[in-house]
C-alpha cells in the first residue's frame, strides 16, 4: 500500500508526466509552471535540464514552501544540437531528418524541493534512441498526425511515434519524460513515500 | 570523470569537422565520428562515451580485432555501437556478426558468401560497407573501383542478408596528406557512378574515409564516417 507523507506537487502540464506519476498510483497535485525555458548559449545539455527542472519546482515551491515539489526536463540532442519543440511543420520535418535512421541522446533532468526542510535534490540522465529510417513521406505523414507539437525531438516514444522507436538504451521512462525509478528512490530517501 | 586532455582533443576534432563541413556547405551533423580505439583501454573507451553523452553525441568506436572487441564488449555498456574496421579474416567472419554493429571491411566475394552464409544461419541482417581500394595500393584489401559493379549486380544479390549502407576506403600512406585527396574524391565518383543511392538503405550512402590526419579533406570531399584514432584518444603505445 503506497503511502504518501505530505503533499507532493507535480510541477509540470506534461500529461505524459502525469500519467508515469498516476501508474505509479502516486497521490499528487498538478500546478504547471511557468519559467524561461531559453537555453543558455553553449550550456550543456545535463546542466540545461538539471538546472530548468529545478526552475519550474522553485516557482511553485516558493508559493507552497510545506509541499514537496517536482520538477522535471526533458531535451533530445544530436549531435550536440539541442532540439526544443517543433514550431511548425518545416521546423518538425527538420528535427525529425535528423534522427531518423540514426541514434540520439535523450537528458532529462528532475528536482525534487521542499522549502520547509530545506531539501533541494537535483538529477539527471542520458537514454539513447534509436529511430527506424523514415522517408519523406513518411515524415509528412507522421507530422500529419499533429502528434510531433509539443514534443521535445518532434516525437513521441509512447504515441504513434512508438512505431518509430526501434532500440531504447539505458531508462524507458527518462525518453517518456521522468525516470520514475530514480524518482521513487528521491522520495522513498526523505521519507515522502513508503510502501509500493 | 572525462580528463581535461580528452575533453579538449574530442572538442579541436569537432571543431576540425565543424570547419571542413562549412567549407564544403555540408551540415556538421551529416558527418559521425568512428572514434579507433584498437588497443586502447575499455576505461577509456567508457570516458569517451560519457563525454558524448555530456556533449549530447552518441558514441560510435572502430576496433579492428574480433577479440579485443569481444572483451571491450564485455565491459561496455550493452548497445554500444561498435564498428569492424581492420582487415577481416575468413574464420573471424562468424564471430564478427554478433560483435560488430556494422562491418566496414567487406573486401572481398569470399567474405561478402561468408558472411551472408553465417548472418543467415543465424538469421539476422548485418549491416557492411564495401572496402574499395581507391589508392590502387597492393598491401590494402578491397574491391578496385572498376570491380564495384559486379559486386552489386552479380554478388550482392546472392547476400540477401547483407544490408548495404556505402563504401569505404584506406588510402595510402602519403607524406603530404594533401596528395590524399584525389583518392577520397574517387571513393565519392565511384558510389555516384554506380549510382549507390539506389542499393544502400534509406538512399542514404555512407562514405567512411579519412583518419586523424587527413579527415578534414576527406570531409571536403564527401567523407560520412571519419575513422579517428590518434586525434581523440593520443598516440598508440602499443
């Protein structure tokens, strides 16, 4: 029986997000935040999504400073480019003839604060993908499902993407966007959580 | 943790590739790096790969022995990509098949049966590039450019097994590493001759030419894998 000590606040409007936490039969609140998701020039991605995970908690953990808070990040890199969200068709059809056919590092990045107790527990890590070739058309088609917005890589591991995704290296759930794992070991270690 | 010296000899090469792939209006990402890493330390092998992984890269290296390869493997990281890139011998062909990612050295029909034969006993695809022996060099391996039609009309049909993904190419030792330059060039004819896009997987054709001396030319001249050894990892010991 999970039990939850506290209140734990998802940062973050990701449903992906919600949905690895609710499997999880975790109970939480969702208060998405809202922060200057810019990268900085030539910051490497691990510092990016550590330091963007712990932004989006802080905002909400200031105005909730009993509340255990997470945050978390998610970037896909080739090559050492940094691909955000697609902004329109042409901009998604680039990210995605960049990895088809070819591996990519996934970082994602999550913090877990509690101003009270003065807990500040930032993490990170690197996944490798590996996406089928994809031909023209069918990366016209694929961008024709709409699915590609609002995904970092212009893809999606667990959509229609699925079918795109040949070979995952290293955790499953860190590409999905949280690595529910590492996550559960965070929680079980101060205490928000017991039980299964 | 990643050594200063690694970190600033992964980021010249980088820059070198950055470079060469501006001058020849080719996009940077469209060029991988085969880090050579034959007799090098799996230790170091494991820093390089947590430094690509820093750098957002993902890890490709070039070993050249079936054995010193299945026992990096068994200290690497499982899915770390690892190419043949030294000479191929007949009773290694088997054993390559379950260690190698991609085999660049098919040099011979021999070879090109042999691993057909073992890929489908144990029914997988493997992944090859065709060696062509550009600089006429009689102590390299590899197909004369001429012979590359035959291949793909009367031999390569017969290895349904075998995934074609390009070509690749050892030049010659040359004392000025500009003088290899025609031969990368002809690696490049050869392909768009024999019209390569057609056979290879997705139409995309892999050129793996140029090692640390001389990749910057060969990317000029079209060059997809760099095979890089001494300009990442230091000079050989051994």
């Amino acid at each position: 029986m999970l039990k939850t000590s506290g209140t734990l606040i998802l940062a973050s409007s990701s449903p992906r997000r919600r949905e690895l936490l609710t499997a999880l039969r975790l109970t939480f609140e969702i208060k998405p935040a809202d922060c200057d998701e810019t990268p900085h020039p030539s910051e490497f991605p691990e510092a990016m999504v550590k330091r963007l995970a712990q932004a989006k908690a802080q905002v909400v953990s200031i105005a909730q400073p009993d509340a255990w808070v997470l945050g978390a990040d998610t970037t896909v890199v080739v090559d050492g480019e940094i691909l955000g969200k697609p902004e329109d068709d042409a901009d998604a059809a680039r990210m995605l003839a960049l990895i088809q056919g070819r591996r990519h590092v996934v970082w994602g990045g999550a913090a877990l604060l509690n101003q009270r107790q003065g807990v500040a527990e930032v993490w990170g890590e690197s996944s490798e993908v590996e996406i089928a070739p994809m031909t023209t058309d069918l990366i016209s088609d694929y961008i024709a499902t709409r699915e590609p917005y609002d995904k970092a890589g212009a893809y999606a591991i667990q959509g229609v993407g699925a079918q795109f995704v040949t070979r995952v290296f290293g955790s499953y759930t860190n590409v999905v966007g949280l690595n529910v794992s590492a996550l559960l070991q965070v929680l079980r270690k101060y205490g928000v959580v017991r039980g299964v | 943790m990643v050594s200063r010296e690694l970190r600033e000899r992964v980021q010249w090469v980088r820059e070198e590739i950055a470079l060469a792939a501006a001058r020849a209006g080719r996009s940077p990402s469209d060029i991988h790096i085969v880090a050579a890493s034959k007799k090098k330390p799996a230790s170091l092998m494991l820093e390089y790969q947590n430094l690509c992984h820093e750098l957002g890269m993902v890890s490709i290296f070039g070993e050249n022995y079936v054995q010193e390869c299945h026992q990096k493997r068994a200290v690497l990281p499982p899915g770390t990509q690892i190419h043949c890139i030294g000479p191929l011998q007949s009773n290694k062909a088997q054993e390559a098949l379950s260690l190698f990612d991609l085999i660049e050295t098919a040099h011979s029909d021999k070879i090109l049966y042999l691993l057909n034969r073992y890929a489908t006993e144990a029914k997988i695809c493997k992944d090859i590039l065709l060696e062509i022996n550009v600089s006429a060099d009689t102590a390299k391996h590899g197909f004369a450019p001429d012979d590359l039609p035959r291949v793909l009309n009367e031999v390569l049909p017969s290895c349904p097994a075998l995934v074609l993904r390009g070509l690749m190419t050892i030049t010659r030792e040359y004392d000025n590493v500009a003088d290899a330059r025609p031969d990368f060039a002809k690696l490049r004819e050869t392909a768009r001759i024999c019209n390569l896009a057609k056979c290879c997987r997705a139409g995309r054709v892999e050129l793996s030419m140029g090692m640390s001396a001389d990749f910057p030319i060969a990317i000029e001249e079209g060059a997809t894998m760099v095979r890089i050894g001494t300009a990442i990892f230091g000079e050989r010991s051994g």
